[in-house]
C-alpha cells in the first residue's frame, strides 16, 4: 500500500507537474498566438507602410520626370532667345558698322560739298566784281572778230569783181 500510496502521490505530483507543464504550453501558445496576431498587424502595417512609400517614391519619380522634361524645355527655349539675341546684336553690329561708314560718306560729301559752294560762291563774287571788265573785253573781242570778217569780206568780193567796190559798205550789208 505504501507502494500505491507512493505510486498515487508521485502520480498526483506528476499528473500536477503535467497539468502545470500543460497550462504553461497553453499559456505560451496563447501568448504565441497573441504575438503572432501582432506580428500580423504589424506585417500588414508595414506591408501598408510600404505601399504608401512605394507609391510616394513612384510620386516622386513622376514629379522628378516632369521637372527635369520642364528644365529641358526651359532650357532648350534659353538657348533659342540667346541665338536669337545673338542674331539681333550681330545685326545691330552691322547695322552700326554700316552706319558709321555712311555717316563718314556724308561727312566727306558734306566737305565736299562745301568746298563747291566755296568755289561757286568764289566764282560768284569774282564774276561781279569783274562783270563789266568781262563784258567790255568781250564786246572788244566779239568787235575786231566782226572788223576782221568785214574786212575779209570785202576782200573776197573784191578779189571776184576785180573792180571797184560800190559806194555802201558791206558793214551796211552785215547788219542784222
């Protein structure tokens, strides 16, 4: 009996130890279950953490796609206003270059020119000043011219008639 005694009470304190071993694997495997249903919740928190952020870094390439197309446009529309810059000032250089050159024309036409208003009005004066001494030395000249063709006249009709010249002269006949 004593065995049975022995045997019963080592059975109770094992069957105690197994109860006790039993509501421990319980409790662990609820305290398990606990840490995976939050190991759940936090894989789907990350799993929704890591949707947002692939979403916000898909956004972000987007946006940075966008910007960089909008910096190549700007771009390529500042090279063209610096050609066409480029083309103006090069246009207003010539245009000045070519300025210049006729306005140094007009200064050398102007010179000029006042140098034949010079000689014109030169001339002008000299020719009032001696206007009548001009006159009277061409009246002189225009005067022996018409002597000197009377004269040559009256020769040549003389030497044709071989005789005496008729009481008019051939002033009388030249008159006009």
């Amino acid at each position: 009996m004593q065995y049975l005694q022995l045997y019963s009470s080592k059975s109770e304190e094992t069957e105690s130890k197994l109860n006790q071993k039993i509501n421990q694997i319980e409790n662990n495997l609820t305290s398990l279950k606990e840490e995976i249903e939050r190991g759940k919740e936090s894989n789907l928190s990350l799993f929704v953490s890591s949707q947002i952020y692939e979403d916000f870094i898909s956004d972000m390439d987007l946006k940075e796609k966008n910007m960089n197309e909008a910096i190549d446009k700007f771009k390529t529309e500042q090279i063209e206003k610096i050609k066409t810059l480029e083309t103006s000032l090069s246009n207003l250089l010539t245009f000045r270059t070519n300025s210049e050159k006729n306005i140094n024309a007009l200064k050398e036409d102007i010179v000029s020119l006042d140098k034949k208003a010079l000689y014109a009005s030169t001339f002008n004066n000299y020719k009032r000043s001696h206007r009548s001494e001009f006159l009277t030395k061409v009246q002189t000249e225009e005067k022996q011219i018409k002597d000197e063709l009377i004269k040559f006249i009256e020769e040549k009709i003389k030497s044709i008639t071989k005789s005496e010249s008729p009481k008019f002269t051939v002033e009388e006949k030249v008159k006009v």
